[in-house]
C-alpha cells in the first residue's frame, strides 16, 4: 500500500515539475515575442488616420497630411534596416532577416497605396470628395479585426499584463506626444497635428511585418495592445481639444478696417448758376 501512495505522490510531483516547466517556457517565449513587438511599433510610424484625428482636434489637416507622408517614407527605410538587427540583440534565439524579406511586403501593402492615392488626389481634384466613405470602410475594417483579434487571443492578452507591453503602450504615445510637440511650434493648429501624427504608430506597418516575418501566434498581442492603448490616448486628446474653441493666431495690434474711408461731400452752393466768377471778383475788387 505504501508504495503504491509514494509512486502516486511521485508522479504527481513529476507532473507538476512539467506543468511549472511549461508554464514557465511559455511566458519566456511570450517576454521573447513583446520584445521584438515593441521594436516593430517603435519603428513603425505613420497612420493613416492621423489626418482624420487632427481634423477632430482642430488641427492643421495639411500638414498633418504632409507629416504622414514623410513618416511612411521612412518607415519603409528604417524599418527594414534596423528591424532585424536590433531583435536579434535583444532575443538572441530569434535570426536575422534579410532586408528584402522586410521591405518587401511593406513597398506592396504599405507605400504602394499612399503614392496611387497621391497621384489620384493629384490627377483627378474632382474626385477627393469620395475619400471619406473609403476612411470610413477602412476604420471599420480596423475595428472589426481588432475586436475579432482581441477575442479570439484573450487568454494571451491576460499573460501580457507582467510582460511590460501594457507599460509600454502607454510610454510609446506619450513620448510620441513629447517628439511631436518640439517638431513644431509655429501655430496651434501646427502643433496639434504634429503631435497626433507623432504620436500614433503605423498599425498596417507592424501587422505586415509580423504576419510575413515574425509569424508566431503572439507576434501580435504587443503590437495590437500598443496601438489599442494609443489610439485611445490620442481620440481622447483630439476630442478636449475640439471642444475648445478653433486655434487663431493672436493679433499684436488694432484689426485693420477693409472699407475705404469715406470721402467728404462738396457742399452745396445757393448761388445761381453764372454768378460764381461775378462774385469772385466783387471780392478781389476788380469788379465795376
């Protein structure tokens, strides 16, 4: 009977050695997978929907057009370089990866849709109107997978939290917001917009290049939790500003007036017309 009950408790320990083993397996490869997450939303910048956020905040949309566009351009330069190199430092088990296999995919998915709608805008002026039903469709997309995303992956979520992700969601956005209040001090409207443009990371560009290089099932937790965090920052931010009043640029003296001034009337004469030069020279004296 004895040994019967010390070989149970013996394998009930091996047992519980296994399970602590994976346990612990698991949240390694987890820490591993946020660390290499957090590289690709730091690098990746530039939103699509940054414009739409100024728009919201009140902001200079233009130039936060123009800010969105230079930060997909140096995206797709940055990240391929440095993407690889800065992982494989940080999680030595993960190899590196040739710079094409990175740029690849976000040259397609990425750049590619920018510069046909910028030579569309360009081309065709007429046909800028409809760019706001495809904002729409495209947000919605977002959400939907975001949602569908969190859902089906909540157990992983829940085993981010000791991670650091969650932190990092939040410091990611508010360094973002530092960056992009130095970039410009011109005007209000200026401002605002380059602080959401900063601040928000590329969502395409990290799921690109998580899904076609780095496809592990966790590869994007950190990138989803980053992001979620960080626009809902940024909406909330946009929305305190839009309920102040528009930015205006401050007047250093009186408004000037835009109407000519008034010229004086000639007064009107009681004299008969043809007395005017007998007068004149009764006064002078010439006169008989």
């Amino acid at each position: 009977m004895f040994p019967a009950v010390r070989g149970q408790a013996a394998r009930r320990l091996r047992s519980s050695a296994s399970l602590r083993r994976a346990a612990h397996e698991r949240t390694g490869r987890y820490v591993n997978h946020a660390d290499h997450d957090n590289c690709i939303v730091a690098l990746a910048a530039g939103a699509p929907f940054a414009p739409m956020l100024t728009r919201l905040a009140k902001g200079d949309v233009a130039a936060s057009t123009t800010l969105f566009v230079v930060l997909i351009v140096g995206t797709i330069i940055v990240v391929p370089l440095a993407l690889s190199p800065t992982v494989s430092a940080l999680v030595t088990t993960i190899p590196r990866i040739p710079i094409w296999s990175v740029a690849w995919p976000l040259l397609v998915s990425v750049l590619l849709p920018v510069a046909i709608g910028c030579v569309l805008r360009l081309r065709y002026p007429a046909a800028a109107g409809g760019e706001r039903p495809i904002q729409l469709i495209s947000l919605t997309c977002l959400l939907l997978y975001a949602n569908v995303f969190i859902v089906s992956n909540w157990h992983s979520f829940v085993s981010a939290w000791g991670s650091g992700t969650y932190g990092a969601a939040v410091a990611v956005p508010i360094l973002g917001i530092v960056l992009g209040s130095l970039i410009s001090r011109k005007s209000v409207g200026a401002r605002r917009a380059s602080v959401i443009t900063t601040a928000q990371r590329s969502i395409s560009g990290a799921i690109v290049v998580t899904i076609f290089n780095y496809p592990q099932p966790l590869a994007n937790v950190a990138v989803t939790i980053i992001n979620t965090i960080g626009i809902t920052i940024l909406v909330v931010l946009s929305l305190e500003w839009g309920r102040g009043s528009a930015p205006t640029t401050p007047h250093t003296g009186p408004p000037r007036s835009t109407t000519a001034p008034a010229t004086a009337e000639p007064k009107p004469t009681d004299l008969p017309l043809g007395r005017s030069d007998a007068t004149e020279e009764v006064r002078s004296g010439d006169g008989p």
